[in-house]
C-alpha cells in the first residue's frame, strides 16, 4: 500500500492505494471518472483508456497509479467546464465522430494533445496520429473531418477551448 | 489480466538511489521500470511479477540531449517523442529518428524511452535496431558505482537479453559524430502501420571526400532474435557511391547470411523479399543523405 | 398503417442533424455496463480450458478457496444439477440441426481453448485473478477436431458425442423442400454446366475473422426476493435474454428483468446471441444475494466471441459467351466451431449465407448446398454480413473471373445480369420487395468512369505502375420479417414502440431493440419530431429495459431503419389521430386526421388555419384535463405500435474500389472508395453514412488485417490486438458515398434498415481490385485473407510460369 | 513447432552417451535446474527456473525415457508446466553418430507449446529454445571436457545400469522439454 498525492481534473485527491492498482482502474473505481475505458487487456492497443499525465496524451492502462503518484492528469471529464463542449468535443459532435462513443474519450484527449503540436494537420498526419486509437464502428472517416474540423474552429478562436 | 502482487514501489530521484535500492534487494527481486511500455504488458499479463519495482520516472539527468562536440549523449529516459523531433539528430543520426517517430503511436512514443527499449531489446523493435547500425554506445553504472561502457555490437544479445546486468543502470546512449561525411535511415514494415516490425532495417553509411563508402552498418530486426547486426551486406558497401547494384548486392548478401522465421506476420521467403525492398530503400536513403 | 406522409413530416426527416447522445458519450459521462456502480458488488472472474478438447479428471480449488477475499467458485460439477442445460426453445432456431448439450461451466470435458471451466467470485477483481491461477485442473488430452472437412469424414473424432457426428447441419437451398425435386433440380443444373461455353469452377476459402466490438461483453446481475432478478447485459436482444434467464434458471419470467445500458460500446452481432455466461453470473448473484459483475477481458472476447466467416465455398458458375449467367452451383462447407453459443449455435450464419448468395444477380438455375461441421474452436458468432461476407466474396470474385474469361467488362457483366425488374424472388426464395438495382449501379459505373481508368492504367502500367479497378455488389436484408425470423431464429419479426406523449408536450419512446452506437436516439428524435412537428430535441428515447420497454427481438439485421422507427412512426400516427378527434371536438369542426397538419409546435386545421392549438395546449389538455370529451374518448397519450412489412425487406449497395500494387512486396494502397447505396429515405444522413464508413472499413478490416488462427492443437493464437490486428486509421481510405434511392414502399416513412449485410460485398470488391491491377500477370485470388505476403507469393508464381 | 540442429562433440560415443546420463553433468549443463527427483520407476520430476532477461519462470516437469539404443539413439518424451504461463509437451529424439572418435549428436524435437506461452510467444519461441539448447550443448561439452575419465564405465548388458541410465536421461529430457517451454514465454 502507498500514499498518493495527486491532481486529476484540477482537483487534488490524496488516496491510499495498492502498489499494483492500474492507473486507469484507480480513476474508474477510486475516483469514478468512468469516462476513461478500457478495450484491450494486458497489450495497451486500444487507447480507449487514454489520459493526459502532465499534459501528454498516454495510456492509462499501461501505468501503475502509484506511478501519477505528484503528477497532474486530466480525463476526458476535464476536458471542457461542466456544461460546455471543447472545439474539438463539439467538432466531434458536429461531424458524427462517434457511434457507440466508447473510443472516443480516448481519441478525443490524444486528439487534443495532438492538436496542440500540429495545428494545421493534413488528413494524412491526423490518420497516423490516431494509430494509438483503435475504432470500430466509424471506419475513422467522420473522426478524421471532426479532427480537421477541430483544428481549424481552434484557430479561428471560433470559443474558448481549454484543452 | 491485472498486475500480480508488487510488494514495493520506489521513485528514486538519483542513480545513487537506484543502486542503493538494488543493493537492498535479492537479485532478480527488483525491476528498474523507464517508460514501461512493454514492461507492463509483461507484468499485466504476469508473465513478469517483479517484488519490487524501482521507477525511473524522476531521474532528471536521464531526460537530456546532450549534443557534444564529438558525440551526441542521449540520456536514457529521453522519450521517443524527444528523439523525434530532436534537431540533434539531424544530420548523422537522423536514422534513429526515423525510428522513434514510428514506434507504436503517439501515446507510446509520449511515454517510451530509448533505455527503456534498448535494455528490453525486445526481439522486434526498432530503437534497438537503429541503435545497433548507429554503432550506439550504452553507458551504465553498477551496483559499486563504476561506469561501464557496452558497445551496441555487444549489447544486444538476442531477445529480451542484453550485456545489462540486474545491478546496472543505463544512464544513456551515446553516438560518436563522424568526421566525414555520413547518413543514416531506418525503416520498418508491418501489416498496419507503425505495429512492430515484420522487418526493420537500419542503415549507416560513411562516406570520404569523393563520396565514397568507407565505413558501412547495417541492422535488422523482426527476425525473432532482437537486434542484429547484417555484417555481410555491410562489406559489399565498401567503395560504393550509392550506386543500385551495390545496395542490391548488399540486400542480397544479408538474405544469404540470415536466419528468417515463417510465423504468423510473415513466411521466410517474405521477410527476404521485405529485406531486399526495404533495405535497398534505406541504404539508398542513407546515402542520399550523407551525400547532402 | 398508412404509407404517405403530411408535408410536416418532410422537416426532420433527411436532417444531417448531430446527435444527442454524443452530448454525454464526448465528455465522458456515457454509462456503459462497467460503469453502473451497485454498492457491495463482488467480482467474477472465469477460469478458462487451456486445451482445444480435453477430459476434465478433476478440479482442485483448496488454495483458490482459501485466499483471502474469495467468495465462492463455481464448476460444471456443482451447478450442473441446479442449472438446466441449453438447449432451451427460446434460443433454439426452428432448424432441424444437433443442437448440442452444454451447462454455463464445461462439465466433463472442454472442446474448446477458451471455454469456462470454474467461476471464481471475489471481493476484488484483482483478487479473482489470483484465485484464477490458483485452480489446479486436471485434464486429459483428447484428439482435437479442427479441420471441417476431416471432421465430415467417418472416421473423425466426434465433438458432441451423442450426436455421433460432427456434421450438426446441412441443407440444400435450391430445388423446394423434398430431396426428389431437388435432386431433379441438380440433374437440370449439372446439365447446363455440361453444355454452358463458359464454365469457371473454384474454390473459395474465407478466413476465420469477425467483429471486435471496443466494449467487451459483461453482465451485472442483482438479486432480492421481491424483485428477482435484475440483470444488466450488453446485449442487441434484452427481451429474448430474460426468457432464456427465466426458463434456464427456473425463475418465473416475472420476477426477470433485463436492462441493456443505454450505452453499448458496439454490438455489430457480437452481442445478439445468449451467451452461457450470462446464466452463471445470474445464477451467482441469486445465490448469493448479491450483485456480481463480470467484464470480459479483451482476451476473453478475443478467444470467445467475434468469429465467423469460416467458410470454404467450392462454386461454379456456368455463362454464355455474350456474359449470360445460365447457372450457379455452390458446395458450402462451414466450420461451425463448438456450436455451444444460444440464438445461433453457429450453423445459423452459414444458413444465411447460402440464401443470400445469388445477390443481386438473374440465375435461370442454381444448386446451393451446405454442410457445417463442427470443430474444437469457439462458436462462430454473428458478425456483421454474417453468412455471406464469405458466400459473396465467393461469387462477386467469380464473377470477375467470368468475365475474365469471357474477355469483358466485369461491371459490363454485372449490369447486364442484375436483376432488373422487383419485386424478386432469388433463387434460394429470398424475396427481394422493392427497389432499383440498375440505378444504384449505373450511379456507381458513372462515378468511377471505367473508359478514363482503363486509359490510366495503360499509362501507368507503361511506367510500370500496377493500379486496378474492382466491382462489387450486395443485396442485403433491411430488417428480418417474421417470416423469415421465425423459421431462422424462433423469434418474431415485427418492430415495436412505445410513445408517450407528458403534459408539456414532451415525448418518451421506448423500445424494446438494445442498440450499441447506430445513433437511433436521434433518429428517433427525428422521426417523432417530424410526426408531432416539435424539436427533437423534445424526444427522449429509452431502449433495451425489459421493465419499461415493449417486446422486441432485439438490434438486429438492420431493423432500426426498417422496423422500429415504422412502428414509432405507426405509433405517433394513432396519438396524432386521437389528439385531432379531440381537437376537431374542441373546435368544433367535422374533421379527420388529415385535415390536420402538425408543424412548428401547433397543430391546424388545414381548411382554416387560424383553427388550431398549440401543440403543448391539446396534449396537456388531453392527458391533464380529460373532461368535457367526445363520446367514448378517455384521456391519455400513450401508444404502444407493431409493425411487421406483409414481405420481408431489402436495402441494396455497390462498391468500387481502385488499387495499386507494389508487385516487388504485394504490398498494395486502396486509392479510392466509392460506393453507391439505396437506403429508401435517409432520416439522417449523417448517420447513415457514418454506417457506410464503418461497415467498409470493417469488411476492409476483415479482409485484410484480421484472422483468428489456431495451431494445430486447438490453441488459439490470436487473443490480443497485438497478433489480431484491427486496421487503424492510417491502413484505410477515404470512402465516397453516394445515393441513388428508392423510397420502400413498404414502410411508412419510405425508410430502408441499412448496416448489418454492408460488409459483404467489400471483400470481393477489393479482391477484384487486386487482381484487376495484376491482370497482366494473369493473377486470381480465391482465397483471403489479402496479404502483401499470400499477394507476393502469388506473384512469383505467376512469373515462374 | 519442430526444431532439429545437431553438434559435434569431440568425444567417442560412448563416452558422451553415458555423459548424457551423468546426473550431475546435466544437472550443470541446463540452465535453471532447481531440483531433480524420481517419482517411480519410470517417471521423473524437475523444478527449472528460467531466466529471459527479466522475465522469471517456474516450470515444473515430467518426463519418460522411450527406445533406448544404446549407445545410438533414445526418446525423450517429456511436459513441463508453468502454472497460469502455459505449458509445453516435447517429444526429442536423440542419435549419436561416431566418426574418428568424435561424435555428431543430433536431435530433434518435436514441441507443442499451450497456454499463454502459445499466446504471447508468437515468433520467439523457436528461436529461444535454440539459443537453450545451444546453452545446454555448449556447458555439457564443456563439463565432459572437464569430467572425462572421471565417468563410470557403462555396462550395457547389466540392465540395472540401464535403468539408471534411463532415469538419468529422463531428467535430460525434462530440463530439455521444460527449457523450451520456459524459453517461449516470450
């Protein structure tokens, strides 16, 4: 058992944990942010379970909690205020990035880490960008237009984003 | 499939902690964990069950770049995303670049490291790889306090295995610069995109002042032993100026000298096609760019 | 029911309106089955057959049990006299087949790597997997029984030996029902086969491969004595799991409830059967009076569900030398897998797969048989295009090599031999109701402009660029009719709803269909709202709650589009009826119906529009203020509709695909995907083609990247998506969609189900790109899955000779 | 999985075949060996813990020896388990060739391989228990080196003898089967 400090979502929890709790079971059970998933085993695939850890998009399954133990993560839950969707939450609403909704936490918080390092990103550099997301049910068509869409209401300020 | 028991945990902030830490354990008990990107498949799976995991998440001497002026330090916690888009690498190793930038995906890369991936040395991957053609040096300290320095040559020593012992640590991996002219490049190719590589191939070429081939490494992997060096290609670089027959003629000496495994990703006689296709891009490549 | 539509109804309908649920599933607040948090919940975990086929000497749980945390296990010992066997009628299909006999946990023996042998129930999942590896089983090997060929031979290990054979269903389709006629019918198509001037003949193998949905399956089940039992499943079919629930574990059907989340993280088939594990987790909870909850790992589902495809088809095709299809005979051998999964048993897909290959084609003749055998694999399971993603990869390749042959135009052929008049009835008595296959295709033929292609690839191929053009079409079901589902599955067809309508002109609907993504809250939404002329977003849609909703057979077959929304559109229609008798009453006015329009909020009188209410006034007057009514009128807005088509329903597609490949590697890039789709009336286009994508990438998916494969133990390779490998985005393409729609005549709202038979004509569209773009090397591919490495091959061959 | 490879081991033949059977010189030539024991006449259990970089594993294996021809050739058929890792079942067959005082030993296995090994092992496992089986050929080479003249002589005809040399190569077997087995982790 260890003590962790930590930040999730601009909130600060302290909490006592088994050494080998997953990351991404500590967020779901402990702290019921249950907008992280999880759609592989053991290998780390998926991405369903991608968080940010100090600001870079990373796979929450592949970390042990004590691991965030000083560490500041945000969930897709923080990633716009109660009651408002991000550039890229509302793209992805617009352009019918989702049908069953269970990858999209995941593409959507490396989406915007990605975002973040190429602002104007061709189709071709957003696919290779989502090769940590594995989806099922859009065929990644409508998600790569949500992407681009995304980019381009970021710079047009079209509203405030706070990924 | 959830971790098996992990007794302790420890996030040392210096290598004199880490050894320390390793010198309270029995040997095999405790397990130095970087990025962790293929280790915790290990311990998710519990094909590993380490008591004690010692993390190296804190070591800030480990995360620098440290471009000298006759070698290039890479410290063994930089990531592959630091790697990607280092302009360090730029001129002679871009090879390693080419590497990192297709590891895994994005999450991978913002978490995996190249200690991390060279002391896994996991039978395909391509940090290794490019490491091994780049004739990369690994710097480690162990238990007493001493520095120890294994060429990648004797590095790598076949899946999962490395001249590492339990009580090391890697601290970094160096490149000497060349004084001439020189390239490099790497490739990998998999059923999809960026997965682990069927075939990888890194390249590094010398060149003299009439662009001419003095000095040649080449490294593959994917053939079920790590990384591994393609010396019989090399040879028949020597001389060459880039030329097409060459490069072939080295492609196909690395086919007659290599073990290629069938298995699920890939029959033998595809990974010798795959070697031949890629690496003649690759060489071809590293040329091109030490010719620039 | 009444088939036209009042202007108002035009509003909503072809809406590329965003959805509504993607307001909660974007910011994480999606409640799928992991999600729903019940106090005290204890956690299972399976102890799972290492071997393919295998006795079971013994289990020994002393160190299991003690572990701190560990709450009870569970074996096929000690649950088999307490828990019925399968098979049960209610997940029984109405086909004569050995169905065989199995308990939620293997009891005597394993046959298949993967199949439950213990349940553990802990504190802790955590915990549960420790207590997993320390259950000491004993087995003895068996021969295993893995090639299905062998496996109809006589001498063959049998799986289920009470049936004494491995062949657990065969059938011929074509010729009526006796074996007189049919032989007769054979006698007539080997005949033509004798005299035909072109006759291709081969043997086309598809891989074991299917769909992975991002959510794996899991149950919650929760019990107490006034109640019952309460039990979340993901699950496509909430009404038809309660009564297997009910009649297996003996509890009186009322006293089961069954809720599929709300939220389904994709179901694509892979959640329509009734699967054995939710039987053990119910009978759990029952027995310990407290809820248990087990998520599958990916592992599992990987080792367990997702399988189809695995088919070899020996078919023939016999033409004239002007490209007249005179005959098709098919020989199906399936490999079926264990057959221990409820609902489909396996042999279901292959069933359908033989009905539906003749597609979209003229055959004067055809001889269709099919043998599945059973093996010491998993179960296939329904997947998206099930039966006939194989049957039709088939038949749209041999077409090409057909026409190969003939020395023409493989669209040329294809158009010349589609069926052009509907309604048709196929060869194999598959009733085709409505539509226009010519249209559809010559949209597509337009599009890809093959004069130009062909042009392109002289040129290239100058440059010594292989690029290639591939066809391919599908005709697919749109919803299954009764008439169809009863036979195949003992389930009814029909679609049914519940709308209610609330005081402040607010309206639920509830439907009994558990989706898993298709967005049908929307479209829901729309179709109610172009009804009742309000805001969608005024609709709120709830689905899969057997306590709430009314009986469905559950999100199958493309029956959104076709059944449910016709009954929601049935069910508005008789609220609108009532709410305009009373109207008509209160305004005193002699009206019906029709001379009602329902538009932005109000209703009018159309022969005087200042006649009218608003539509929040008569309905709250309705539900809140029953008094002063016409005669024999109560109050209340709650209609509850069933819609069952006269015939069953067809939806129909075209896909063409362009090609290049790197004939040094096989390695080969898709440049282009177009496709040309009748889907009837779009109610949202958005949505509609988000299905479109999917379902091609899908069969793209399975066509080329993933294959489920064993070795010759019986072991499975393959259960992680570091060997089974889904494609990511930057393996597909973009795909081009275009429409050439028939409204169904049918359907209330001219709707067509579309999604669930879309992957089929893929892999033999792609194919035909390949082997287009190889023409010169005189290259065809019968086999999947496509491969640089089995292409590379091929291509050496091909220059050795 | 097949596997086949042979060495020449400049001893005569008879000498390494009853090397082969020296407990103590295979106890030192396979790597990981925690305990060797006899459970009857026939049947022999070992405890070997296999190191692949940090990946530990605990096998524990059975074997039996099957048509000995001494000094030519025997079978090993043996299985070794690692609990939740998986499994292997390995059937090897051993012959001994005498030229000029050398030996060419070749053997071939035959391995199947269950469980998670199977699973995860993917390409690795062959080339693995190559890298063993060279590890076990080049220690027992070098421990007969060490040894020779210290072996017992072989009576052939004394069947006593025999039997211990088949328990003896029982255990070869088994470390060689578990070796394997552990080797596929990977």
């Amino acid at each position: 058992m260890k003590n962790i400090k930590l930040t999730v979502n601009g909130e600060k929890f302290e909490e006592q944990i088994d050494n080998r709790l997953l990351l991404v079971d500590f967020l779901r059970d402990n702290l019921s942010l249950t907008g992280t998933h999880v759609g592989c085993t053991y290998e780390g695939v998926c991405g369903a379970c991608t968080i940010h850890l100090d600001g870079d998009a990373v796979k929450s399954c592949m970390l042990l909690a004590v691991q965030a133990d000083g560490h500041n993560i945000t969930t897709v839950e923080g990633l716009s205020a109660e009651g408002s969707l991000s550039n890229l939450q509302q793209a992805f609403n617009d352009e019918h990035g989702l049908q069953c909704g269970y990858c999209t936490p995941g593409i959507l918080m490396n989406m915007a880490d990605f975002l973040t390092e190429n602002p104007n990103p061709s189709d071709e550099q957003i696919r290779h960008g989502l090769i940590g997301n594995l989806c099922r049910c859009t065929g990644y068509v409508h998600i790569v237009r949500a992407v681009k869409k995304a980019a381009k209401m970021l710079k047009d300020g079209a509203r405030e984003d706070r990924t | 499939m959830y971790p098996a028991e992990i007794k302790e945990y420890h996030k040392p902030d210096s290598v004199e902690q880490v050894l320390e830490i390793i010198a309270n354990h029995e040997e095999g008990e405790s397990l130095l964990l970087a990025g962790g990107q293929s280790a915790m498949q290990a311990i998710k799976s519990r094909m590993l069950r380490p008591q004690c995991i010692i993390d190296l998440q804190d070591l800030q001497e480990l995360k620098t770049i440290n471009d000298e002026s006759e070698t290039l330090k890479i410290g063994a916690m930089v990531r592959y995303c630091e790697l990607a888009k280092s302009s360090a690498l730029n001129i002679n190793f871009t090879g390693l670049k080419d590497a990192a930038a297709h590891v895994g995906d994005r999450q991978v890369r913002n978490r995996g490291t190249i200690g991390g991936s060279v002391c896994w040395n996991y039978a395909a991957a391509c940090t290794p790889a490019a490491v091994l053609a780049l004739d990369g040096s690994m710097h480690l300290i162990s238990s007493g306090g001493e520095t120890k320095v294994i060429c990648a040559d004797d590095f790598f020593l076949g899946p999962l295995d490395t001249a590492k012992s339990e009580s090391d640590v890697l601290v970094s991996v160096s490149f000497k610069k060349p004084k001439t002219r020189s390239g490099s490049a790497y490739k990998k190719w998999g059923l999809v995109k960026d997965a682990l590589p069927v075939v990888g191939i890194g390249a590094f070429v010398k060149l003299d002042s009439n662009g001419s081939c003095y000095e040649a490494r080449i490294a593959l992997t994917g053939m079920g032993v790590g990384a591994q060096r393609a010396t019989a290609g090399e040879t028949l670089l020597l001389g060459s100026d880039g030329d097409l027959q060459s490069i072939e003629a080295a492609t196909e000496s690395i086919c007659a000298n290599i073990d290629a495994p069938t298995d699920l990703s890939a029959t033998s006689d595809y990974r010798y096609q795959l070697i031949r296709s890629i690496g003649t891009e690759v060489i071809l490549t590293a040329f091109k760019r030490a010719s620039i | 029911m009444t088939s036209t539509k009042d202007s108002s109804s035009i509003e909503w309908l072809g809406e590329r309106l965003a959805r509504k649920e993607d307001l909660r599933l974007v910011t994480g607040k999606g409640k799928y089955l992991a999600d729903i948090a019940m106090p005290g919940t204890l956690h299972a975990v399976f102890v799972r057959s290492e071997y393919a086929h295998a006795n079971i000497i013994g289990i020994d749980l002393t160190e299991a049990e003690s572990l701190p945390g560990v709450i009870a296990i569970y074996t096929g010992e000690n649950i088999k006299d307490r828990i019925n066997p399968m098979p049960q009628a209610i997940v029984q299909p109405n086909l004569s087949a050995k169905y065989p006999t199995f308990w939620p946990l293997a009891v005597g023996k394993v046959t298949f790597h993967g199949e439950p042998v213990a349940l553990i129930i802990a504190r802790d999942k955590y915990i549960a997997e420790d207590a997993s590896e320390l259950v000491l089983v004993d087995y003895e090997e068996l021969p295993v029984v893995l090639d299905p060929e062998k496996a109809l031979t006589r001498n063959s290990t049998v799986v289920h030996e009470k049936d004494g054979t491995n062949e657990i269903f065969s059938m011929t389709f074509t010729g009526g029902e006796n074996e007189e006629s049919q032989n007769s019918n054979e006698a007539e198509v080997n005949a033509i086969f004798d005299s035909a001037p072109v006759v291709v003949k081969e043997r086309f193998k598809t891989h074991r491969t299917g769909l992975t949905p991002m959510e794996p399956r899991g149950v919650l089940c929760d019990w107490n004595e006034s109640d019952g039992l309460t039990a979340y499943i993901t699950t496509q079919r909430p009404h038809i799991d309660r009564l297997a629930l009910s009649d297996i574990l003996e509890i009186s059907a009322e006293k089961v409830r069954v809720i599929a989340p709300r939220d389904q993280g994709g179901g694509f088939g892979v959640k329509a059967p009734f699967y054995r594990e939710n039987i053990i987790i119910a009978y759990a909870a029952k027995s310990l009076g407290k809820p248990v909850r087990w998520i599958e790992s990916r592992y599992e589902s990987l080792m367990n569900v997702g399988q189809e495809r695995d088919q070899i088809n020996d078919l023939e095709i016999a033409a004239d030398l002007e490209g007249n299809l005179l005959a098709l005979r098919n020989k199906g051998i399936a490999d079926n897998g264990v057959g221990t999964t409820g609902v489909y048993w396996g042999f279901v897909m292959p069933f359908l797969g033989a009905i539906e290959l003749p597609n979209a084609y003229k055959w004067p003749k055809a001889h269709i048989s099919l043998k599945v055998a059973t093996t010491n694999k998993a179960c296939l399971t329904p997947s998206r295009a099930f039966g006939h993603f194989p049957t039709r990869f088939a038949l749209e390749r041999c077409i090409d090599m057909v026409a190969h042959k003939i020395g023409m135009e493989a669209s040329e052929l294809r158009r010349k031999n589609l069926v052009d008049a509907l309604p048709y009835t196929s060869v194999t008595n598959e009733y085709y109701d409505s539509g226009d296959f010519l249209k559809v295709w010559d949209t597509l033929v337009e599009k890809a402009d093959v004069p130009a292609f062909r042009k392109r690839q002289s040129e290239a191929l100058n440059e010594n660029r292989y690029i290639g053009i591939g066809f391919g079409c599908g005709v697919e079901l749109s919803g299954v009719a009764s008439d169809l589902l009863v036979p195949m599955e003992n389930q009814p067809g029909y679609g049914a709803a519940t709308v209610r309508l609330d005081p402040r002109g607010k309206v639920q609907v509830f439907g009994g269909d558990a989706p898993g993504g298709q967005g049908h809250e929307t479209t829901t939404a729309q179709v109610v709202a172009s009804e009742f002329g309000i805001d969608p977003a005024a609709v709120v849609v709830t689905t899969g709650d057997t306590g709430t909703t009314p009986f469905g057979s559950g999100s199958i077959g493309a029956r959104a589009g076709s059944y449910f929304v016709s009954a929601v559109a049935d069910a508005c229609r008789e609220l609108k009826e009532k709410i305009t008798r009373i109207l008509a009453y209160d305004l005193k006015i002699e009206a019906r119906a029709e001379h009602f329009e329902f538009t932005d909020g109000e209703v009018i009188y159309i022969g005087d529009r200042s006649k009218k209410s608003s539509f929040v006034s008569i309905v709250e007057r309705i539900i809140m203020f029953p008094i002063n009514l016409p005669e024999n009128e109560v109050g209340g807005l709650d209609a509850t509709a069933f819609f069952e088509a006269a015939k069953p329903m067809i939806c129909f597609n075209a896909d063409c695909c362009v090609v290049e490949v790197n004939v040094e590697t096989g390695d080969f890039k898709i440049l282009k995907w177009i496709t040309t789709e009748d889907v009837g009336n779009v109610i949202n286009p958005l949505v509609v083609d988000g299905q479109m994508h999917g379902a091609i990438v899908q069969g793209i998916s399975n066509a080329v990247f993933e294959e489920f494969v064993y070795d010759d133990q019986g072991q499975q390779l393959t259960a992680d998506f570091e060997n089974y490998k889904l494609a990511t985005a930057a393996d597909v393409p973009n795909i081009d969609i275009h429409y050439a729609t028939t409204p169904c005549p049918h359907t209330p709202l001219g709707t067509r189900g579309i999604g669930e038979g879309r992957p089929s004509s893929v892999p033999g569209a792609l194919t035909n790109a390949v082997c287009d773009a190889l023409m010169p090397l005189k290259i065809e591919i019968t086999e999947l899955p496509l491969r640089p490495n089995s292409i590379w091959e091929k291509i050496q061959q091909s220059k050795q000779t | 999985m097949h596997i086949s490879d042979s060495i020449d081991i400049k001893m005569p033949r008879q000498i390494v075949f009853t090397a082969l059977t020296d407990v103590e010189i295979l106890r030192a030539s396979i790597p990981g060996c925690e305990s060797l024991e006899a459970l009857d006449e026939a049947k022999y259990s070992a405890i070997i813990l296999s190191k692949i970089g940090p990946l530990k594993l605990r096998f524990k294996g059975q074997a039996e020896l099957l048509n000995i021809v001494e000094p030519e050739s025997y079978t090993i058929k043996g299985e070794g388990s690692g609990g939740p890792a998986g499994r292997a079942k390995v059937t090897a067959h051993v012959t001994l060739l005498e030229n000029n005082n050398s030996t060419t030993l070749t053997y071939d296995v035959n391995a199947e391989i269950g469980g998670k090994l199977a699973q995860l092992g993917g390409s690795l496992i062959k080339n693995t228990a190559m890298k063993l089986a060279t590890q076990f050929f080049q220690t027992f080479t070098e421990s007969l080196s060490n040894s020779v003249g210290k072996l017992p002589p072989v009576d052939v005809a004394n069947t006593s003898a025999c039997m211990s040399i088949s328990r003896k190569l029982v255990i070869a077997g088994t470390l060689l089967g578990g070796a394997i087995a552990l080797l596929a982790i990977l």
